[in-house]
C-alpha cells in the first residue's frame, strides 16, 4: 500500500500585498500559523518600478507584462533577490519560522530558458521555465527549512532571468507534488476571481476549465487573470491537489475561488 503524502502549501504573495504593511504583516502571521511544511513564493513588481523610477530607469510593460532590459535587469535583480527577499526572511524568522530566501540560482533550484522574441515583441531578459528541482527543494524542505522563494530563475549558462512569480509558485508546487499532498494558494488583493470587477463580493466560488473557457470568451475574466488561471490549470493537470485564489488575509482555504479540473 502507497505511503500517504504529508500536506505541503505553496502560498504566492502579490507585489501589491508586499507593499501594504498591514497587508503583509498579517499574511506572514497567518502563514506562519499553516500547519506543516510550505513555501512561500513573492512578487515585487510595484517596487521594482519605484526603484527603477529613482535611479531615472523606464519601466516598459506588453499585456502587463514587464520588458526587462540589462538595466530593468539589474534593477529586478535587487529588489527581488536583495530587498523584497530578505525583508520577508527576517520577518518570517521573527515569527519562528526558519525560512531560507532563495532564488532560481541557489541551488539550481529553478532553471529557464531567455524567452524568444514572438511577434515582434522582445521582453529581453525573462526567463521562462524548464523545470523546477524537486529533489534539493524537497531536501530542504524536509531539513526543516521554509524556501521564501523571489521571481529570478537562471539559463546554467550564468544569467540571471526575470521570471514571473505566478509561475514560479505553479512550477514549485507541481515539482513537490511528487512528494506532497500540495495545496498551492494565490493570494492577492481580491475575494478571488470576481464575476464583476467592481464588485468585491461577486467572488466566484468555483472555476471548471470549462467555466474559465466560457468566463474568457464573454469577457467575464480578462487581463492578468487569464495567465494566472492558465497557471492554476497547469499545477492540477501536473498533480497538485488544490489551487485557491483568494484574498491575502483568508490564505486558510476556507474562502476564495477554487480551480477544479
């Protein structure tokens, strides 16, 4: 008879809830107090475009996706790797947790590939994933640690890549899937997937892909929530157990949208 997995939760904090400090201060309470193993994946992108504003940098966006040349690169790769992380590593730490901040790089723990220029658009330095490594994160993992882990992945061929953090978050909780009973939870600014924008409480408590198929064509889900969703997907097509979208103070489950195969 197969060993029963032990529960993992992967939590993705957005950028907007990192630069709340209420927001975030209660996330990292209510994410210190999950039972069990987990892992917290980051965003960062309003600080990114803050601190690139001051050093005169220009942020450029397609589809609300970041252009990162060697400059915005650079820019990234400070405010993720240095600012953002360790932020959130010495605060977890204040809560007694033993987190450990790493990015695609340490440990080879996620490896991408620069993505190709299509239809004429060039997001330069962005890395899009080939595969995360189970195996050293579920070591670490299983040492005791807690990964607090920031949107940079590297090509092996030494260059760093802006990688964005949803993914990351899938790629991680699919990878530990092989070892877990994984639970993977978006957390934002909203209830969860709403069925109007305007309107806080119209969360959708459930999306089938067929729903999402049906919400996008009538123009109920649009923008970045399409990728987001996409990602969801993926991780329960790659054997994660749950994805919730939900708000960053309800990262217990019990509330938000849940993605159903």
């Amino acid at each position: 008879m197969a060993k029963e997995k032990q529960g993992l939760t992967v939590v993705k904090v957005g950028g907007a809830v990192v630069e709340d400090a209420e927001q975030l201060s209660q996330l990292l309470k209510d994410f210190s107090a999950i039972e069990g193993r987990k892992v917290l994946v980051h965003g960062g992108g309003r600080r990114a475009t803050k601190v690139a504003a001051a050093l005169g940098i220009e942020t450029k966006m397609v589809n609300g996706r970041r252009v990162t040349d060697a400059d915005m690169l650079e820019v990234v790769t400070m405010v993720y790797g240095g600012l953002v992380n360790k932020n959130l590593v010495a605060r977890l730490q204040a809560q007694g947790i033993n987190a450990l901040g790493l990015t695609g790089a340490d440990m080879n723990v996620i490896r991408s590939h620069k993505r190709p220029v299509k239809d004429g658009v060039d997001f330069g330095y962005v890395g899009d994933v080939d595969e995360a490594n189970s195996k050293t994160l579920n070591t670490l993992i299983e040492l005791g640690f807690t990964p607090v882990m920031a949107p940079l992945t590297h090509d092996g061929k030494g260059n760093l890549l802006n990688t964005n953090a949803d993914t990351i978050a899938a790629e991680t909780a699919k990878a530990l899937a092989d070892y877990y009973d994984v639970t993977l939870i978006y957390s934002f600014e909203k209830k969860g997937v709403l069925r109007n924008p305007n309107d806080d409480d119209s969360v959708i408590p459930v999306i089938t892909r067929e729903d999402f198929q049906r919400y996008v064509a009538d123009g109920t889900i649009t923008g970045g929530m399409i990728p987001k969703l996409e990602n969801a997907f993926d991780a329960i097509d790659s054997g994660v157990s749950r994805v919730i979208i939900t708000l960053a103070r309800a990262i217990d489950g019990k509330s938000g949208t849940t993605i159903c195969p």
